[in-house]
C-alpha cells in the first residue's frame, strides 16, 4: 500500500476519496493550511509557497485538490483568487515533487473548462483546448505541473466534468429546488453536461494513483446527456416535476459570468478512463439517478 498526501481533503471530493483511499489501506495524510494537530496532517501555506517537506518525506503520490470554488459571482477579485489559488498549490506541489524525486506521482486537479464552449463536438484527451476565462485558466493550471513532469515524475491531470451528489458539487444549489418541485432546466437544457458520480470521482482517481496513466484524463461518464435530459430524469427520481426552465438572462442576472459555462455545452469523453480498463459504477443516466435517490433514503 502507499502513502498519499491529499490538498483540498475537506472538501466533497477530497473527504470521500480519503475515506476511499484508507478503506483501500493507504496511509494517507492531508495536507492543511493551519498548524498540523493531527497525526495524519502536514501543515502548508500555499499562498507562501511553504510546506513542511520533510513530513512528505515517505509520500508516494501527492493528489492535488486546491482552488477556491467555482459556484459564485466572479468578480475580477475573485476571478484573481480562482487563479491563485490553484496555481499557487500546483506549483508547490510539483516543486515538492521535484524535491522527493522521480518516484513521487503527482495527480493533480483540472476541469473539463479545458475544452471551452464546444457544442456537440466529441471531446477527448486528444482535444485542443478552448477560449474563454475558465480555459485560459485550466491551461495554466495544467502547465504549472510542468517542472515535476519534467524531473521525471508521472503527472496525472484530471479533467473533472460536473460531479453529481446529493452533499453538494454541480447539483448542490438545484437539488432544493428539484426536491420542492420547483425546478428546471437550465439555458435551453440542450447543453451537454459532462457528469460524473462522486462514487466514480473518487474511484477514478484512486484507481489512476495504482495505474501508469499520466497525461490528462477526462473525468466523466460515457453517457451524452443534456442538461434537460440529466435534470428531468433526477425529478422523476424524486417523483417531482421539471417544468420550470431558468432563461440564459436570469441565470446571468444571478450568477454573473459564471453563466456561460453553466450553458457551455460539452461532450466530454473518457477515452483513457475506458481504454484503461476502468468500469463505471454509475455509467449511464439510469444508474446515477438510481444512486442518488438511494442517497436520500
């Protein structure tokens, strides 16, 4: 078994893949921003460029889930903080990388934002990037990775698509309003929305960390589904009705430019995910929604 550091453990994703991981048998250590109290954290400050190294000293792989959240107004101070927050926790891991040596992997965070805007163009690794802020950032965010993949270290990027959950992710402000039968598709509704199960998430990463994948790998289910398609199908779960439709225009009154990747439509594809060999537990759009009814059970 390995010995894994993980940044962002508190958040949806990092807590259930800690919990995956040391129900694997990994020892596993979270990386925190106050003084290390716990016998399993490493203190960091990423915003310094400081982490106590030598606590790292036995680390296997470093999972990188830092940035600040994208769900609110991006004001142009925000929208500074979305970059620095992951670029400042990229590059002192990937120096750490450098640091431990060639041996230490390091799977780090990205977004399907990588790919822009794109319609119903089918999107893989392979895939040149997009335009626009949330792009433009991911692009950065990938290259900050380069110093460690450049000593010899295997660097995995994790394109992550919207992650559904019942605790939070992509669904975390429409479930309410699903539940009380209040709501509807966003946009048009007939933008693609890449999902992907936070069951799966985590079983993806925790499965790239035991591979030799590196490169980026697209986080999502094999399932096309719009965004209609993926909101209906959740109400009817919930034995709820779907009928009211949020405008472009209102979405961009509440959340400003944030809108436009909430409308962005992506056809997001696993290829390495599926040609690696890794099975979905919730690869289609029946079984997610199964799952996330039980969820509330």
């Amino acid at each position: 078994m390995a010995t894994i550091a993980v940044s962002g453990s508190s958040g949806l994703i990092g807590s259930a893949l800690v919990t995956l991981l040391r129900d694997e048998g990994h020892d596993v250590l979270r990386l925190v921003r106050q003084a290390a109290v716990e016998l399993d954290e490493v203190g960091w400050d990423p915003a310094r460029g400081e982490i106590n190294l030598p606590a790292c000293s036995g680390v296997d792989a470093f999972v990188n889930l830092s940035g600040a959240p994208l769900a609110r107004r991006w004001t142009d101070r925000y929208r500074e903080e979305l970059v620095s927050s992951r670029l400042n926790a990229t590059r002192l891991l990937a120096r750490c990388a450098v640091e431990l040596g060639p041996q230490v992997t390091l799977i780090n965070a990205s977004a399907v934002g990588f790919y822009g805007d794109r319609g119903r163009e089918p999107l893989t690794e392979d895939s040149p990037p997009g335009t626009g802020f949330l792009a433009d950032l991911v692009q950065k965010w990938e290259a900050a990775t380069d110093s460690a993949r450049d000593a010899g270290s295997r660097v995995v990027l994790v394109r992550t698509g919207l992650v559904m959950s019942n605790r939070g992710g992509a669904l975390g402000p429409v479930m309410p309003m699903l539940r009380a039968g209040l709501g509807g598709p966003l946009g048009t509704g007939e933008q693609i929305w890449p999902w992907i199960s936070l069951r799966d998430e985590v079983r993806a990463i925790a499965w790239l960390i035991d591979s030799e994948i590196s490169g980026p790998v697209n986080l999502a289910s094999p399932a096309t589904t719009t965004n209609g398609e993926l909101i209906r199908a959740i109400a009817d779960g919930l034995g709820r009705p779907a009928r009211l439709r949020v405008p472009t225009a209102a979405l961009r009154l509440a959340m400003g430019d944030l809108a436009t990747d909430i409308v962005a439509s992506q056809n997001e594809i696993p290829k390495v995910l599926l040609e690696g060999g890794f099975t979905f537990k919730q690869g289609t759009l029946d079984e997610l929604v199964t799952w996330l009814v039980a969820e509330e059970d």
